[in-house]
C-alpha cells in the first residue's frame, strides 16, 4: 500500500457536529437543516476526506494539496 492509501484508511474522519458548527459560524449562528455554505476551500486536503465530507454542508468544495497523490 501507498503512503496515501495508508493515510487515507487509518486517519479518523471528522465528525458532523464540526462541520456543522463551521456552518453555523458561516451562517451567524442562524441556520436551518437545508443551508449549505455557498463554496468552500480546503486547503492542504490530503486525500480529500474531509473535502469529501464538506459536501453535505457546501454547495460546492475544492481541494488542494501539494502531493499529487
């Protein structure tokens, strides 16, 4: 196995609550079930976990790493 698919089995996913408070920051504290931040960046995304996990809250999500892996 790759150094990245290593990554990608054993790091722990973040929870929703985390993404769901990064929302409610965005939203000033006031949000309903279907809100979703309009885009999204994340930055140094390694293998796109959490990226992938920021759809349920962004409409749309980019992630960039350095690695081309």
């Amino acid at each position: 196995q790759s150094h990245t698919e290593k990554y990608r089995l054993y790091r722990p996913n973040y929870p929703d609550e985390l993404f769901n408070y990064i929302r409610q920051y965005y939203f000033n504290g006031i949000v309903d079930d279907q809100q979703r931040i309009p885009f999204a960046v994340d930055i140094a995304c390694g293998s796109g976990q959490a990226t992938v996990a920021l759809t349920k809250f962004c409409e749309k999500v980019i992630g960039m790493d350095v690695s081309p892996n």
